[in-house]
C-alpha cells in the first residue's frame, strides 16, 4: 500500500526548496474555501506544482475524506485518465466500465479535495471529467494547475506571476539551490532580474553557480539573454497563452543549461525524454546507450546531468526523473537528431523484456521484487504498451500479456483489461502469447464480476491453450510415451481460470472437477510451476467450498510449506486466506485469526485492496466469533473502508457471508448496538491504514 499522509489522503511530500509565495497561497487557500474548482496558471517552471502542494497541504484538514494528489504529466492521452483519477484516490478500479460518471458516484458522498497537477496537454478531457464529477460529488474541491485554465463553469483561475526578480524570495530560492549565501547586491542579485524570477530557471543557473561561480554565470546569461531571441535556444514547441515573453526567458535558460552540458550529457539529456516515469541507471543504460554514449561513459553523463539540475537527484529506491519542461525541451533535441523512432523502439524492446523477465520470475524467491518492479516502471510499461499497438501488436500481446496479472492483482484492472482486449484485437498471432493474454484477460474480468465474458474468454483460453500445446507445438518424437498429452502450464491455467469462474459463481464441485482432472495428468511436483501453484490453489478451495475441511486443510498446509520454501508470496497469501475461512468453519476462531493476520501481511505487501478487504472480513468474523466484540466492529468496518475502495459489493464464500452476519448479530448482541455502531462507524470514518494497522497489531487501542 501506499504511505498515509499525516491526515486522509495522499499528498507527496512537500520540496524544502519551496520559498515566499505568501501572497499566493493565501489567495489559492482562499479561493478553495470559496470555490469548487481553483486552477493555477502560469508557464512552464514558475512553480504551479509547488504551490499547488503547499495549499493542498494546508487545505487538506478541512476535508474530512481526505487531500489526495494525481499527477497527469505521465499521461500522453485521456484514455486512462479516468483509471489514474481513481488509482490516485486508492479507488481500486475493480467496477466493469469505470467512466467518469462511475468515478462521480465512488465520490458522491465523500468530502474529500482532488488535485490535477499538470492539466495543459489534457485541458478539453479534465474539464469533462471535472464537470461531471463536480455535478455528481457536492462535497468535491478540485484544485487544479495548468499552463491555461481548463475553462469550466465555475472555476476560480489563480495566476500565477514569477517571484519579483529583484525581491529577496527569489535571492533566497537561489542561495538554498545553490547552498551558498549571497549577498543581495552582486552577481546573485544580477541573476535573479535577468531571469526574470523563474523558479526553474533559478534553480539551472543555481547547479551552475556550484560548479562555476555566481560570477561565471552571470556573465555567461548576460551574453544568453541579450542576444536576439534566434540564438536563445529558443526550441520548445508549445505555444503559450500567458506570458510569452517570461516564456522566452526560461527557453532561453534551458538552452543555456544545455549549451553548458557536453556533448555526451546533450545526447543523453535528448535519449532520456523517452521516459515518462521514474527511471534507474540500468534502464536508462538500456534505451540510452548507443554511439559514444557507451555502458562506461553514460553513467557520467548521467551524474553531470544530475549535478546540473536537469535530471533530479535518485530518490531512496535510485530512481531518478526529469521535470516535464527540461524533458519536453530534450524531446525536441531528440527529435533534431532524427532518433525520436529509434529511442522509443529501444524503450519499447527494453520494457518489454522487463515484463517477460518480471514473469518468469513470478515463481520464486523472487516474485516480490519483481513485483514491486513492476509497479515502479508501470508508466514507462504503459507508455512501451501504447507504441507497441501502434508498431507491432504481436509484441504488444506479449507484453501485456506478461505483467496483467500483476496489474491485476494490484488493482489496476481497467489498464489490464484495456491493454489485454486492445492488443488480442490488433494482434493476429496464436501460440502462447495469445493464450496467456487470454488467461490474463479471463481473470480480470472473473475479479470484475462480469462472469458472462470471463467465460466466453474462458472458453476460447482453453482452446488456445490446446492448440498451442498439441498443435503448433505437439511434444517431440523423443519425449517419453508418458509425457505424450500431458497437459503443460498453458492447458493448466486455463483449468486454473475456469475453477476460479466457478467458485466465483457459487460451483464448488464445478471447480474440483475441472481442476482435478488436468491435476491427475500433469508432469511434475506440486509446485514445479506457478501454472501447477495456481491449480492446486483452486482445488484446495473447491474442496473447502464442497466442506471437505479437513481435506482441504491438509492440502492447504503441505502448499503453503512448499511455497514458504520457495519463498512464494502471491499463493502463500491465498492460502492463507483459505486456512483462515477452513479454522471458521471447523469453529475454531483463534486458528482462524491467526491465518487471517498472515494474509493480510501479505496483501499489505503485494497493496491489493481487494485482498486486504477479503481478509478483513474474515478477521472480523473470527473476532466476532471468539466473543470480541469491540475489535470485531472495529474491524469491520474497517474492511468496510476497503470495500468501498475497490467499489464491489462484499465477496468471499457463501458460508464466509452468513458466518459473518450471525457472529455480528451475536456481538451486536453482547456490546449494544450504539456501542457497535459507533466503533464502526469511527473505524470507516478513520484512516484505513490505521485500521489496517490495529488489525494486525493486536488488541485496539482507544
């Protein structure tokens, strides 16, 4: 899961660079308590983002669902504008057909303040989408930032001027970046006026100021900023309604940043405006290098880059980022070269053999890492995804094909299915890839609901999977008789995919049934694949649904030891989760808790909401059932909270469900109604974190 906020919510934290701008934030604070919609404008670098931050934060205790932030520049198209809204509401978008008017009705009775960081390039999209949420949510603020306003009846348009280029928050926003006190009068205060005051311009000249001198550099932008507007480096291809002139200035800074760089760092400041996310050394080795900038001289390039402020410095996992501005400008050199096709097929190849690795690694010690990698890259795979249905879709099914699961299991359903039903659309290749998207696809829809098309898909996953094992690829004259129709790992996640439809549709022997047959003809050990994982999973859940508990406890136990050798999450979770609901139903209560914990463990480490809303009812259950009914309550309604977040109405087996509301009623019973509403009703209300936290932390501390 995500980190919490200090209150409900997620904003990131704060830049410490942040200086003056009092006037400011007190008009956007005021603003927001009289309006519904506020949007800060100004050109590229006057500081909208940190503004926009630093009112957010100050605003975000008036709004009782919370302050929550979406950052729009790693977009290049509305079509997933609405799933990142939700994604960045931990709305985990598990309803089939989220639009904007299903995102309004998530928002209909919350009291929250949505922020729209970097609106321009989807200007017409975010004011649709405001509108209708606005109309649909009354107690919704938005507080948007955009080079222009998004133009929707009612909005508020705070402009955003630079810092007065001869005042002391400029001079102070300089002497931070630059970590060196200067006097106001001299060549720092020089600076300040010739540029104007720009906040990122600012900080350029600041990264050169450590590494020339104050003087240096104010005689190198003098000699910049009074030559003709020609000579500027005046290169960034996006017009601008505000401020043309201010404009020119920051071109003219960034052009000046880059005269500075060396050859090398040019190039690579060109190579990397491919990426659209955070990026690490090794994947800005893999798409970048080429040429002179070589595995043994990027890396340098990369730290001068750094040292100059144009790529900002790693965070604590080593990822790095460029700011959209310096990035648009370094696409615009990227496109001069005549390499801006050959960059983004290297950032499509490279992303796509990090999904085909990230999948092999599924089965094993490391699927964890490879999951949260996964996770990290997610825009820049989401970006390789879009060019590759545009200029190989074979590709693109195999990409997408290899990371939905885990898009999936971290609740980014509407992205996996949209990717999946777009690329086996494009791509007219059979074989493995089509069967895995098939299987990935099948899945998604099964975690949405939509039981009629997961079994359609379902369907056409096994028939796939039959002509790829026993026709396009039929075992070899030399493999053993007994091998011959065996089953592989496509045939068994297919099996695998069926039973999970039938268990979801209330058909437990269905499920056994399906399962056990392709089990009984398999080659290998228990756990000799994830395909072999996944398909014991589903049996042993058949089993407890048909109540052969003890059965399926036995099986459940000798998995999940052989997972905890393997150091296997995703399975080891589920089983857990089954262990949980066999020791509720065997009426033991303490068992039940204790395997309830350990799911939730896991599903706080993979950040599956719907997961973790699964095991907290099965939590609250156990509790309620042991007598404890305050932590019960409390409990539930935190899973409550996490329903909510997935937007599906509560799931889990049939018995889970009708053990639930007869222990609840006997609680209810025993502490009161008021005594159970109002510990409920504090723990939907609270932070979900915290919830979770005291859920897995023992007794609740009022």
């Amino acid at each position: 899961m995500r980190e919490t906020a200090p209150v409900r919510g997620h904003l990131p934290d704060e830049n410490p660079g942040f200086v003056g701008r009092r006037t400011e934030l007190e008009r956007v604070s005021a603003a927001l308590a009289d309006h519904r919609l506020v949007t800060v404008t100004g050109v590229g670098g006057v500081g909208k983002t940190r503004l926009a931050l630093r009112a957010a934060h100050r605003a975000a205790d008036g709004h009782p669902d919370g302050a929550w932030w979406t950052d729009l520049a790693q977009l290049d198209g509305e079509r997933l504008l609405v799933p990142l809204v939700a994604d960045s509401v931990d709305l985990a978008d598990h309803t089939p057909g989220m639009a904007g008017t299903g995102l309004g009705r998530r928002l209909a009775d919350d009291r929250l303040l949505l922020v729209l960081d970097s609106c321009e390039h989807l200007a017409e999209p975010c004011a649709r989408l405001v509108t209708e949420l606005l109309a649909a949510a009354p107690g919704l603020t938005v507080l948007a930032t955009s080079r222009r306003p998004l133009g929707v009846p009612g909005e508020r348009v705070v402009a955003l001027d630079p810092l007065p280029p001869a005042g002391r928050d400029a001079l102070e926003l300089l002497r931070r970046a630059a970590g060196e006190d200067f006097p106001a009068a001299g060549p720092a205060g020089e600076i300040c006026v010739r540029l104007e005051g720009i906040p990122l311009a600012l900080e350029l000249a600041a990264a050169q100021i450590r590494l020339q001198g104050a003087e240096a550099v104010r005689d190198q932008l003098g000699t910049r900023l009074d030559a003709p507007p020609a000579a500027r480096f005046d290169l960034l291809a996006h017009p601008e309604r505000v401020w043309p002139s201010r404009h020119q200035t920051l071109r003219a800074a960034i052009g000046w940043s880059h005269e500075l760089s060396t050859p090398l760092e040019r190039l690579l400041w060109a190579r990397l405006s491919v990426f659209r996310g955070p990026f690490d050394l090794a994947s800005a080795t893999a798409v970048c290098a080429g040429g002179p900038l070589d595995r043994t001289t990027l890396p340098d390039a990369l730290d001068g880059l750094v040292r100059s402020s144009v790529v900002r410095p790693p965070d604590a996992a080593g990822r790095l980022r460029m700011l959209d501005t310096i990035r648009e400008y370094g696409a615009t050199w990227l496109d001069r070269t005549g390499e801006t096709a050959t960059v983004a097929e290297r950032h499509a190849a490279h992303f796509r053999d990090l999904a085909r690795r990230a999948e092999t690694a599924w089965h094993g010690a490391r699927q964890l890492r490879w999951y949260r990698t996964v996770d990290a890259h997610h825009t820049d795979l989401r970006t390789a995804l879009d060019r590759l249905l545009r200029t190989d879709p074979d590709a693109a099914l195999d990409l997408v094909g290899s990371v939905a699961f885990a898009w999936s299991c971290r609740g980014r359903l509407h992205e996996a299915r949209d990717g999946l039903e777009r690329a086996l659309l494009r791509s007219g290749t059979r074989g493995r890839a089509r069967a895995r998207a098939l299987w990935a696809l099948g899945v998604t829809l099964t975690l949405q609901g939509e039981s009629g098309a997961a079994q359609e898909v379902s369907e056409r996953c096994a028939r796939e999977a039959r002509y790829t094992e026993h026709v396009e690829s039929p075992p070899h004259e030399g493999a053993p008789p007994g091998d011959r129709g065996r089953p592989g790992d496509l045939t068994l996640d297919a099996a695998a995919l069926a039973g999970l439809l039938a268990l979801t549709t209330g058909r437990p022997m269905a499920a056994y049934v399906v399962v056990d047959h392709v089990l009984d003809a398999a080659r290998g050990g228990p756990a000799d694949s994830a395909a072999l994982l996944r398909c014991r999973l589903v049996r042993v859940f058949a089993l407890t649904g048909l109540g052969r508990l003890a059965e399926a406890r036995e099986r459940a136990l000798r998995l999940r030891a052989r997972c905890e050798e393997l150091d296997e999450h995703w399975t080891r979770t589920a089983l857990e989760y089954q262990l949980a609901l066999t020791g509720l139903l065997e009426g033991d209560p303490a068992a039940a808790s204790g395997h309830a914990r350990a799911m939730l463990e896991g599903t706080r480490s993979l950040g599956a909401s719907l997961g973790v809303a699964l095991g907290l009812d099965v939590l609250a259950t156990a509790l309620a059932a042991a007598g404890d009914g305050e932590r019960a309550a409390d409990v539930s309604g935190t899973g409550e909270a996490y329903w909510r977040s997935t937007g599906q109405p509560r799931r889990g087996l049939l018995g889970l469900r009708a053990l639930h509301e007869k222990y609840a009623d006997t609680v209810r019973a025993t502490i009161g109604e008021p005594a159970y509403e109002e510990i409920f009703v504090r723990a939907l209300t609270g932070l979900p974190q915290d919830g979770l936290d005291r859920a897995l932390g023992g007794p609740r501390q009022d």
